[in-house]
C-alpha cells in the first residue's frame, strides 16, 4: 500500500454533493431513514411477547383516562426543541 495515494472526486458528480451536505442536514436525514427503517422491519415481523417488552417499552394503560402529561413525555418534548434550537444555531438561518 502507498501513503502518496489519494481519491479524487470529481466536482460535478452526486458524490461530491453527497460529500458537501452540511452535517446537521446529513444527521437529519439518517434519522429519517433510520427511523423509517425501524418502523418497516416493525411492521413486517412477527410481534414479540408482552413478557419480553414488560421492561424495555412504554406499557399501555389499563383505564381509557384522558391525556396525561408525563415526565416521559417532558423529557422527550425537551430533547426534540433542544436539537432543533442546535440544528438552527448552527444553520445559516442562525449564527453558523
């Protein structure tokens, strides 16, 4: 192997625009897509039993009540504005 080797890309071309995506763009697209990987695989295999998910999934209420605001909810409404507020501070809208 040579050390004096390097790739060239060729400015025109889709991987030199795939290359150029800003970083918080390309995060936003992989949780997209992971997150449509997640729920395709989800629905197209067999469901897990109750006992194995008791401790690793949110568990459904027994009782039809009305919403509750949970601190479940809180923390995830929390992290949600706290990526956005970074993916705009750092976005050109913002000071990046």
């Amino acid at each position: 192997m040579r050390n004096n080797e390097s790739i060239v890309v060729d400015p025109t071309g889709a991987l030199a625009y795939f290359l150029g995506i800003n970083f918080l763009h390309f995060a936003l697209f992989l949780f997209l897509f992971c997150s449509a990987v997640l729920m395709l695989v989800s629905k197209m295999t067999e469901p897990q039993p109750e006992e194995s998910l008791a401790l690793v999934t949110f568990q459904k209420k027994t009782s039809t009540a009305s919403f509750r605001w949970t601190s479940d909810i809180t923390l995830t409404v929390v992290l949600v504005v706290l990526v956005l507020l970074l993916w705009w501070i750092f976005s050109p809208y913002g000071v990046g």
